[in-house]
C-alpha cells in the first residue's frame, strides 16, 4: 500500500524540478496526479511517464481563470481533492534594493504569491466540503535568511511562509492543513532560468550545478547536495497522514543552512579570533588557539 493510496493530488508547476519530482513520488505512492504549469509538451511528456492517473493542465499562475480552471477540471475528473502542491516559481528580479525596478517586484510578487494565494482560493472550497484536505506551498531558505536569494524573491517567499500560517488558521476548522516547505539549495533548473536559459535546457543542465553548490561546504552543516527528490519526499510526509495533526508550520529541507554553519567553520572562526587577540597582547599560541576552544 502506498501512502498516498485513492488520494488525489494537483501539482502546481508540477512539470520539472521540484514539482516534476513531486508528482512522480505521490503517484508512486498510490495518488492520482493532476500537473499544472506553462509548457504544454513537457508536461504530457511527463504526465505520458508517470502513467495512466496523471493528466497535464496547462495554466499559467498569474492567470487567475487557468487556476480556476485546474481544479474545476481535477474536481470534475477525479471527484475530490486531497493536496494541492504550489511549487510554481522563478528567480527574482534584483539582487539588491538599489537595482529593484517596481514592474520587476510585482512580477516576482505575482508569480511566488499571488499564484498560490490563487491556487489556494479555487482549491479551498473542494476541500472544505470534503472536510479534509493538505495544502503544500514550496517556500524558500530566502524566505528564512536575508541575502541568500534576490531581494524581491525572498520577499516573496518570506510571504509564502506567512500566506501558510494565515491560511491554515483559517482553514483548519474544516479538517484542512496548510503548510510550507522551504528548501535550500537544490539542483534544478530555477538557477539557469534566472540567467535566461531556455526553460527546457535549464531543466537539463540542473546536474552540472552540483560540483559548484558541494564545495559550498560552509553553507551548511550537512556536505550532501539537494536535489528534488530530497523536497518531494518532505511534501509526500505533509501530503499523507503521517503528519495529521500537523499545520501552520515551514520545513526547512536545506541541510542545516538556515540553522548555521557547519562545527568546523565555526570552530575556525574561534580559533582565528583567538590568535589575533593573543597577538594584540604581543602573545604566542596556546593550547587553547589549538584546540579552538
């Protein structure tokens, strides 16, 4: 038995990366899967793989009528709705505030929350008159720590992780949960797409980020890469009943990167404050700068 068995479930930019990841492991576990996003070809290709109870949607997030219209079509097609996946999104616009154009921030504003805001309006009545029902918005380590990301994405998704706490307030009387993940840094394509490649060979190039983000060691305290799968399988726990009583909440799957940096840099970092007071004091080392204690 799968832990997503007789459940249905919408993917919002469900055809590559993060959400591509999701809709393969849910139908794996038992969900029919419904992939919502812009490029028609690559989600029937992906819809076509995943097998006979996964359908593609074309909608475009900042089109409020194309959301409507998703899960009208998952509702009429399937009968309910169990989890909805807001993984849609971009890169910002601006990494600093002095660069920041306004069309620029309400594009990224649009996209990041006004998408799943949306999403989440068309949805929420299905589950209500269900009386259950698990909300997953894809968030970001940007949304937790200042500077990583574009100013205006992390703003955005700073947004997303407040938009989950409101709206699971709202919705839990009616058996729904809202939560949010936010990942760290993750092999996909979002990174290529921001530089202006072209969508699908950005998708394709994702693995060759990986020597760059693993000698990164310093982000974070776990060395091992992310990669879509790694947030999937965060989303599948949300999505089943495994975390029933659990709503309102942001995971972090960044290995450790929003919490600080790895012991040894830490430790680093001690010691080399140690060294320079001694040698302001005209002092040789101790066993102490040795140690890093």
């Amino acid at each position: 038995m799968g832990a997503l068995d007789d459940n249905v479930a919408v993917i919002v930019g469900g055809t590559s990366g993060i959400g591509a990841a999701t809709a393969r492991l849910f139908a794996l576990e038992g969900a029919a899967v419904v992939i919502a996003g812009r490029r028609t070809s690559t989600g029937e290709r992906l819809a076509a793989e995943i097998g006979p109870r996964a359908t593609f949607c074309r909608a475009d997030v900042t089109v409020d009528g194309d959301l409507e219209a998703v899960m009208k079509d998952a509702s009429t097609q399937f009968g309910r709705i169990d989890c909805l996946v807001n993984s849609a999104g971009g890169g910002g616009s601006a990494w600093g505030i002095l660069d920041l154009r306004l069309d620029g921030l309400m594009q990224t504003l649009g996209v990041h929350v006004g998408g799943v805001a949306a999403a989440i309006h068309h949805a929420a009545p299905i589950m209500t008159e269900q009386g259950t029902g698990s909300i997953i918005n894809v968030a970001s380590a940007g949304g937790l720590r200042a500077g990583w990301s574009q100013v205006d994405y992390s703003c955005a998704k700073a947004a997303v992780i407040h938009l989950t706490r409101c709206v699971a307030v709202e919705l839990g009387e009616a058996g729904i949960r809202v939560n949010s993940i936010s990942p760290g840094p993750i092999l996909t394509g979002i990174f290529a797409k921001a530089a202006g490649v072209d969508p699908d060979e950005a998708d394709r190039s994702a693995p060759s980020l990986e020597p760059v983000f693993a000698a990164q060691r310093s982000w974070r305290p776990l060395a091992r890469v992310g990669v879509p799968g790694d947030v999937a399988a965060a989303a599948l726990w949300l999505a089943s009943d495994a975390s029933s009583l659990v709503t309102g909440h942001d995971v972090p799957v960044d290995g450790g990167l929003t919490v600080g940096p790895p012991a040894s840099v830490l430790a680093a970092t001690r010691a080399e404050l140690i060294r320079t007071l001694l040698a302001a004091r005209g002092e040789g080392p101790t066993a102490a700068v040795a140690s890093g204690s």
